[in-house]
C-alpha cells in the first residue's frame, strides 16, 4: 500500500533491534484516515474470504481491526494480554513478546471465540510470528478457524510471516519491510 509506504518513510523513527517506531499514526497518535484506507485494503484484499468474526491483540491491534470490521460489518474479539480475575471460561496461551523481550500471557474468553468462528486475525506489526501463533493457539483450542491473517507492517526479514505463509495460512501484509540499511526502511517489491 503506497501510501502507507510513503507515510512509515516519512514518520518511521528506527530504533535499537530492529524496532520500526510508527508512534505518529498508529502505536500512540492514530490517524483515522489512514486507518480507514487500511482498513478498505484489507476489505478488497480479504474479499473472498469467507469471516464472521476479526480477533485482534490489545493494545495496538484494536484501531485498526475496529476500522475493519466496521467496513466489513464484523463483530471484533481483542485478545487480552494478561488474564482478567473476573472472567470465567477464559482460554489461555504464553506468547514471547518481541519489543519487551519477555513471555506474557494472553487470553481470550471461549464466550466469544467458539467452533462457529471463522476467523481475520489482525494486528499491527508481525516479526517472528510469535503473536500470531498465540492467535493460531487460542483458535485451535476454541475450534475456531483462521480463514486469513493482516498485519499492517510485516518485517519480512524477521522470517514470521514467509514461515505462516510456507504453512498454508493467507497471509496479507500492507507494507513488507525487507531490510533496515543505515537507519533507513528498505520495503520488499510487492504487486501494489
Ligand atoms: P511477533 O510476535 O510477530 O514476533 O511480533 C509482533 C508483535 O510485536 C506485534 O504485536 C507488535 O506489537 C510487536 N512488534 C514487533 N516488532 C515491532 C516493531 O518493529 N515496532 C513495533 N512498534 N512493534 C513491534
């Protein structure tokens, strides 16, 4: 997606590890027209596929899944990253962090993610895929279905998403980061 491109260029702040900093439009200010255009990408770029239901991970995720299932007439499940003390029938799962380099514990209520589910995960970035396995998980364990998986920024070179999509799973990622070269984002060639 050009425009994302161009914006993540423009507004992307590099830092130590690889980490592709966005706070600007999407991890602390939200630009919902941006959000929006992502969102009508996603929608065309899903049309065939068959969802009832987009699954996000808090906090990140949220925006831009809510902005999906808007455009697509979705209901939207965020994920919890920590385990609420007052929800029964919660399904659980440890997932790595990559930006925080430690292992948290997500959590999903099995009231809203069941057999019946077809399922868009969405979220902001993917790396190493860990997030997005927690997601696999947690669906495999409701007996939900992953019909399809957007990421906004994938970093290609963090190997996640060439390991899901070498697996089966569709994945969609709107802008591929190839390589980080003298601080500066090198994006994979990709068809739009
Ligand atoms: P993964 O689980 O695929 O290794 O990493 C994806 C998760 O880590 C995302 O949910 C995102 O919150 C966070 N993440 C990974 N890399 C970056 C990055 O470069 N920048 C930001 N802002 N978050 C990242």
């Amino acid at each position: 997606m050009k425009k994302l491109k161009e914006r993540i260029i423009k507004d992307g702040v590099i830092l130590p590890g690889d980490i592709l900093k966005v706070d600007s439009f999407l991890n602390h200010q939200l630009d919902p027209e941006l959000l929006m255009e992502i969102a009508l990408h996603f929608k065309e770029k899903f049309k065939h596929i068959d969802a009832n239901k987009i699954v996000t991970i808090e906090a990140s995720g949220i925006a831009p899944a809510v902005m999906l299932g808007y455009v697509m007439k979705l209901p939207v499940v965020f994920i919890k990253k920590k385990v609420p003390s007052t929800m029964q029938n919660m399904l659980v799962r440890d997932v790595r962090s990559f930006t925080k380099q430690r292992i948290y514990t997500v959590s999903i209520s099995a009231d809203y993610l069941t057999q019946d589910d077809r399922v868009i995960f969405i979220d902001d970035f993917l790396a190493y895929g860990n997030a997005a396995r927690g997601v696999i998980d947690l669906c495999a364990q409701s007996g939900s279905t992953i019909e399809a998986m957007g990421f906004i920024i994938e970093k290609g070179f963090q190997g996640g998403g060439d390991e899901l999509r070498h697996e089966g799973y569709e994945v969609v990622s709107l802008a591929i980061v190839d390589r980080i070269e003298d601080s500066k984002v090198i994006f994979r060639e990709t068809d739009d």
